[in-house]
C-alpha cells in the first residue's frame, strides 16, 4: 500500500514538472476553421515546441472564452459589440485573417448550381413571404431554367454563429424589411425554418432535404458538393461565390482603424456580396511574455507568407493594404 | 359436487393458464435476448464501419488539419488514459472514506442523509459536472487544463465508490469485527487489517465500473478537458481525449474523419470493456477469498 501511494506520488509528481515549450490555446469560429488549422499544423512545422491548439467552439463561444480569458486568443467572423468589448477585461484587437463567402446553397432536383437570385428574393424567401420556389419572382431572374412546384425549405444555423452574422448582415443591408423585423447578430429570431448545429449541421440537412434552401462557408459547400447560388450585386450583375470574387468585396472599401468593417453588398461592380473577413481576437496588452510574443510572431506570419495556404482551401487572401495596416497595429501590442 | 365444480373449473382453464404461463416466460425470454442483440448490433457496427482505419497510424500519430486525409489519434487515447488517472487521484480516496466511515461510524440519520445525497448525485446529468469544474476550475484558473477534466470525472466517481464501497464493507461479518476487537485491536486496526482486506475485491469491482462509467463521457470534458489537436504533458492545459475527438470528428464533413471517428469508437469501447473484465477479475477473487480458498 505503502509503495502504491508512493509511486502515484512520483508519477503525479513527475507529469506535474514536464512541462511543454510552449502550448498556445485559442478557440472561436467553425467558419476559417480548416484555413486555422492548415496554418498551425504548418507553423508547428517551421516552429518546434510552438504548437496552437485550436478549438471550433463556434464565433459566439469564441467571444465569451476570450472575454474570460480562459483562452490565450479568440476568432469570429461576427466584429464584436461595443457592449462586448466594454465587458471585456482589457482592450481587444481584432485581427483579419483571411476573406471568405458565405453560399446560398440549395436542393433541387435537375437545377444546378448558378440559380440567379437577389438579395430582395432572398430576404423574403427567409421571411416566409416566398414559399414556392417556381415563384414568379424566381422565374423572373432565371429564364429557362426548369423551376418545380415545390415548397421551400428553409435552413438556418442553431447556434451561435459568425456565418449567420454576415448572412444577416447582407440581408439587413438588402431588405429594409428584414432589418425592420429580424435585424442582424450572431443568432436572430428566424421568422420561419429549420436549425442546424454549425456549418457542418446545415450541410447535413441541406443534403437530405429535397427543396432545402441555406447558407454555408463556401468550402463546406463545395466539399459537401452541395449546389449554389449566384447572387445579383449593388451593381445589377450576377456573381459566382468564388476567390476573386470575394477579393473585389474588399476593393474600394475604406477599413477602419479597429478592422471591423462589414464588406456585405460591397459597391465593386465585380464583388460577390456575401463577402467577409473573419478575425482573431487577441489582448492589446497580453499578461504572458512568451506566450504574447508567439502569438504576434504567428500573426506576422499568418498575414504574409501563411496566406499562399488560402486559395487550396478557398479563403481569399487578404489585400495587401490591409496587411500593412495589421503589421502596423501589432507593434502596439505589449508583451 | 364442491369438489367436482372445482375440477372442472380446472380443467376447462388448464390450457389457458398454461398459455399465459408460457406466453409470459417466452416475451421475458424476448426482453433478455433484445438486451443481447443491442450490444451485438453495435459492437458489429463499430466493427463493420471502423476496423478497416484502425492501424498503427491511429495509434502512433497525431491527427491530421482539417480535410486532409490519414493521422491518428495518439494524443486522445493517451489523454483519455490520463484523464481516467486524475480521477482516480480525485474520486477513489473520498469515495472509499466515505463509504468506510459511512458503514463504520456514522449515526443512522447523518448515514441517511449522506445515502440520499448519493442517490441525488448520481442521477445529475455528467453535463452539469462540466459546467461545475469550469465555474470552480477553470474560470479560477484560466485555463481549460487536464487537471479540470480529471476534476469532472473524479466528482462524477465518488457517488458511485462511496455506495459500492460501503455495501461492500457491510457485507463483513460483524463476527470478524468482534474477534479483532476481542485480541484488543483498536478499531481503525481492525477496519485496515480486517474490514478492508475482506472486502477489497468488491471495492475494486465498484471503482472499475464507476472507472468504466466516466470513461466514455463527452460532456464534462467539452469545457474542461476542452481538446487538444497535439501532444500535451503540462496538467494545466488543455488535452484531447477520446470521447471529445470521436464526436468533432462525427459531425464533420469529410469522409475520412467519419471512419476515425468509428475507428476511436472501437478503441474506446476495448478501453471500456478491459476495465470491466478487471471488474470481473475482482468480484471472483473475492468470492474465491470469502468461501475461504
């Protein structure tokens, strides 16, 4: 007994004194999720005993354990309320990392994708005020594409989301209807369909829902080989949700010194409106040297040669303008 | 006649009677062989969708980023190991108290009241033990750590150890008791020298299957243990675990995870199942002891 006690003892003991290099932990947003993860199994790499540990918790989650600080850094793709950054502890940065899109992706027997919609047909279709989808509406931006007489089924996130903050925040911008009624956050009050438990969850439902109608990040939707919408722009024309497409969102945007900036419904002639940064959430003044020190080192890499990552995964990189501007804000942070 | 009446009653009813009787046995018999053919069925399942992805990979590495194909599981089935451990530290030392001196000197209402507890504990949702270890663990601390999770599982253990240890100590025969105290051993000598050793093997079985309980759970792990896709030795951060990484892994898109995912189910469940065989092992040595062999 005696013995036993003793050597559970050195083994505690012992687990207790090895001691990694250096652990960094972070957790936030499903959307920049696999771009995340590329980038941290690539950076352990080049970096040996410098390993960040991601968790997609989902952007709501990502706000709540940052303000908590019981992570090191958080992500969203939902910019934080002046209400939450006030509660938080100490001064937050938000840091842009990548571009991405959110699809309108649906389930129609014979249609593929580049069904033409607007963000007016859109708003009213998550409204319940559209519910068929050969709709005279619909009809009317696709000429000679074969519409059922089906209901539409709409889906939306369950849980707290950054993808549902920019798909409301597109149709909050587009409807003034929507605005009135349901507004724009990270979770709404949906007037009419179905949730899914993250990006993942919509996918799901998406696929076994004939007449389905959501939104997803566009890498889920094209891994899931789910079909998709081109949707109309400020400009009149029809847009693919693609790289390039999502770059020109950002072009002739003027970016705010915090980096929280919406580019929905960008006035680029050439932009896919459901566009958006995704951010990092990290301390102005960080409490740990190291751990400050390697996060800024990520960043710096992130931002510039980490960016060749996104076009595999389509993300868009970021502008290089905004680059020079996060180089610039990070020799503000203290560690 | 009374007799007659009676013997034709008898008769006319023999065949129903005898119907119902084996009617009844026959959908008792059904009840038992559903039990058998759930277990069957899922253990085939596992079997069918997850063995072509275990490999050594899956046991030596760590898992891939996000979409790509191949990587293991090393760390979550280490980190599941340790987490068990912590919550033996945590859950067996005041479980076994507990139950001692719940058995041993408690007064009958404080014993009552304590029972009652127990039973309370036992039936709060594992759940609620994560939200617990995070309010007292880890918002303190800041740190989602193994030492949280080890935590939530360790709480989750001492309603069950306590209840087992101390119906296993009652079945002590008070005769041994008497005999110790009768050569003039103080108590405490008699309940570590007498008590304990004769009731050891069942104080076992009831910390393997407590043990084997907390070993699949998920959810006190979410906000504690909290996940780690690396290798992690420090108690104060975070650390995958088999339970965590089976069900990100099931709720992704890609196909490849999916069979990682089946394939730590399958390991989990030979974890589970070891450590109810130890179970086993325990309860017949003590029978073995008790019939004095």
């Amino acid at each position: 007994m005696k013995k036993l006690l003793a050597f559970i003892f050195a083994v505690s003991l012992a687990s207790v004194a090895w001691a990694d290099a250096t652990l960094i932990n972070g957790a936030g947003a499903t959307f920049p999720y696999p771009i995340y993860s590329k980038w941290f199994d690539e950076y352990a790499k080049m970096n040996p005993g410098m390993t960040f540990n991601y968790q997609s918790i989902g952007s709501g989650g990502g706000i709540k354990q940052i303000t908590a600080k019981t992570v090191d850094f958080g992500a969203s793709d939902g910019p934080m309320t002046q209400d939450q950054l006030n509660e938080a502890p100490g001064r937050i940065y938000h840091i842009p990392t990548v571009m991405g899109a959110v699809v309108v992706a649906y389930n129609l027997q014979g249609v593929k994708t580049g069904l033409k919609l607007t963000g007016d047909i859109l708003a009213d279709i998550f409204l319940g005020k559209i519910t068929k989808w050969n709709d005279a509406r619909i009809v009317a931006e696709n000429p000679g594409v074969n519409l059922p007489d089906q209901s539409i089924v709409v889906i939306h996130r369950s849980d707290g989301s950054g993808t549902t903050y920019i798909f409301v925040d597109y149709l909050s911008s587009v409807s003034p209807a929507w605005k009135g009624k349901v507004g724009k956050g990270t979770s709404v009050n949906w007037p009419v369909g179905l949730g899914g438990k993250g990006n993942e969850g919509v996918a799901g439902l998406e696929k076994q829902t004939p007449g389905a109608i959501g939104y997803v990040e566009l890498a889920y939707a094209k891994q899931n080989d789910l079909t998709y919408a081109h949707m109309k722009n400020s400009s009149g024309n029809y847009i693919e949700p693609k790289i390039e497409s999502v770059t020109k969102a950002a072009e002739g945007v003027s970016i705010a010194p915090d980096f929280r900036v919406s580019i929905v419904n960008s006035s680029n002639p050439e932009a896919y409106p459901i566009s958006s940064f995704t951010w990092l959430l990290i301390y102005k003044e960080m409490d740990d040297h190291a751990k400050g020190e390697a996060i800024v080192n990520f960043i710096k890499w992130a931002i510039t040669d980490g960016q060749k990552y996104t076009e595999a995964l389509d993300y868009a990189p970021l502008p290089a303008n905004v680059v020079s501007m996060i180089q610039e804000k990070l020799k503000a942070v203290k560690y | 006649m009374q007799t007659m009446d009676f013997d034709k009653a008898f008769q006319r009813t023999k065949a129903k009677r005898y119907f119902m009787d084996q009617a009844i046995v026959y959908v008792l018999f059904l009840c038992a062989f559903v039990l058998l053919f759930i277990l069957f069925s899922i253990l085939t399942h596992l079997v069918i969708n997850g063995v072509s992805s275990i490999n050594v990979n899956f046991f030596i590495h760590l898992p891939k980023p996000v979409g790509e194909v191949g990587g293991g599981m090393a760390n979550a089935i280490t980190g599941t190991l340790t987490l068990l451990f912590l919550a033996v530290l945590f859950g067996v030392p005041i479980g076994l108290a507990a139950g001692i001196y719940l058995n041993e000197y408690a007064d009958y209402r404080f014993a009552q009241v304590v029972r009652f507890t127990i039973d309370v504990m036992n039936g709060i949702p594992s759940i609620v033990f994560g939200i617990f270890a995070y309010v007292i663990c880890v918002l303190p601390m800041k740190t989602f750590s193994v030492l949280s999770g080890g935590f939530a599982l360790g709480i989750m253990m001492i309603p069950m150890v306590t209840r087992t240890t101390e119906q296993f100590v009652r079945m002590v025969p008070n005769q041994l008791r008497e005999a110790g105290l009768a050569l003039g051993a103080p108590k405490w000598r008699v309940i570590v020298d007498i008590v304990l050793p004769s009731s050891i093997g069942g104080i076992m079985t009831g910390i393997m299957v407590a043990l084997a309980r907390v070993a699949g759970e998920t959810a006190p792990l979410l906000f504690t243990a909290f996940g780690n896709r690396f290798w992690n030795h420090n108690l104060m951060q975070p650390i995958a675990a088999l339970p965590l990484q089976i069900f990100s892994y099931a709720i992704s898109p890609f196909e490849d995870w999916h069979r990682q995912a089946w394939a730590g189910a399958i390991v989990l469940i030979v974890v589970i199942f070891s450590i109810n065989l130890l179970a086993n092992y325990f309860m017949n040595r003590r029978h073995r002891f008790l019939n004095g062999q």
